[in-house]
C-alpha cells in the first residue's frame, strides 16, 4: 500500500516519521499477497488449499479496504506485473520478508538485540530507496506489506498432538496462523512501522474472521490511535 505525501504516524513498532493521521491518503498495495491457506499435515508440513486461499483473500482484501476507509485511506491493489516488474515485485517482497524477520529476531526479543538496536526509540531498519521503482508513476510515498500463512490442523494432526501430551508428555502444536504487516517511506526506503504476530486470530475464509485478523494485524497502525514517537514493541511478536 502507498500513500501520498501527507503522511502518518508511529505503530505498533516503529519511530518518530512526522506523519500525520488526520489527512486524507489514497492506499497502494505494494504488491499482491497471495495469503497462503492449507491443512498442516499429520508431520507439521503445510499442505495448501487452492479454495481456501481464494476465499481469504477476497475476505482479507475487503477487510483491509473498509479498515483503511475508516482512517480515510483508499486501498486499491497492484495492477499485474508482467516480465521484469514481476521479478522486482518478488524481490522486494522477500527482501521486506528478510528485513521483517531480523526485526523480529533482533529487536523484538530483548535478548537477542543486537547492540546497535538497544537504543530507546531506536528504530533504524530499510529496504534502501530503490524500493521506490515498485510504484513508479503512482504518486506514492508510502508503501504497505501484507502477509498472512495459515495451517489449519488435520485430523491426523490433533491426533497427534493428543498422543505426543500423553504419551511422551511433549506438546505438539496443532495449526499454524501467522502474519505482519509493515509501513515503508517510499522516499527512503526506511521501515516505519512494523506490526507481527506468531499466533493470529479469526478464520480468514469468512467476513467476520477476516476482519479480526485485519485488525489485529494493523493494531496501532498509523492514524489509528494515538501512539508515542518513541519505539514501542507489541508483545504478541514474542
């Protein structure tokens, strides 16, 4: 998602941007997420589901545009690449997914900081600013990451999980549901919001789940809430 230049504010991780929530900002979605939706097989493996995958993004795409509506954003989605903009989407994609991971691992957990991230309301992560190419000629200034994976247990899985508790008093997780959503100034390529959670809520392929996990996903989202400048950290990333 992109946004013009007019800016927002801090979230559920992030720093001081000079944002501003009351304007009013056309949404561009940095890429088209795919929302991947399956059964998570009897040995932990994710098996994908064609029509459950589907359903979750027409419910998640919806939830995001009327969430976004309520702050006075419009969201309208990435047009299809083709060729090399295909390849430079992707790129940047999994570069925001690596950059997203070591903010996970290196500044969310207080005891895996790396030195240089143990500053209070430090928060200086960036995609570098030629991040910009994926929204050539849009007018945007700010782009959002979106990201969701869910594996709903099978029967082979919970049954499993029971015999594991049981028998060898090992917890085995049954279901996976993950996600994170990250803010990026298009200018500078800097992360200025990042939100993640390990143990999301609400079934994605219906309305009502969809919604929840939206706003979940953007609690404290810019221009949402009133949030300090300074860094803050949203536990559920622990």
């Amino acid at each position: 998602m992109c946004r013009r230049r007019t800016g927002l504010g801090a979230g559920a991780i992030g720093g001081a941007t000079g944002l501003h929530p009351a304007a009013r900002h056309r949404a561009y979605p940095a890429a088209a997420p795919a929302y991947p939706v399956g059964a998570q097989s009897t040995a932990g493996l994710f098996q994908a589901n064609a029509d459950w995958t589907a359903q979750a993004r027409e419910q998640i795409d919806a939830a995001l545009a009327a969430a976004q509506r309520t702050l006075g954003n419009e969201v309208v989605r990435v047009p299809e690449a083709i060729g090399a903009d295909t390849r430079l989407i992707a790129d940047y994609q999994a570069l925001f997914a690596v950059v997203a991971q070591s903010v996970i691992d290196c500044q969310f957990f207080k005891g895996k900081r790396l030195p240089t991230k143990k500053r209070a309301g430090q928060f200086d992560w960036t995609l570098g600013p030629d991040v910009a190419r994926i929204a050539r000629g849009q007018g945007c200034d700010y782009a959002l990451f979106v990201d969701t994976k869910d594996a709903y247990g099978s029967t082979g899985r919970k049954i499993f999980q029971v015999l594991a508790a049981v028998t060898v008093g090992v917890g085995v997780r049954s279901g996976e549901h993950t996600g994170y959503a990250g803010l990026v100034d298009l200018r500078t390529g800097d992360l200025v919001w990042l939100n993640a959670d390990r143990q999301m809520g609400g079934d994605v392929r219906t309305p009502e789940g969809a919604a929840k996990r939206v706003a979940e996903l953007f609690e404290g989202f810019p221009g949402s809430a009133e949030v300090p400048a300074a860094l803050t950290v949203s536990p559920k990333a622990r």
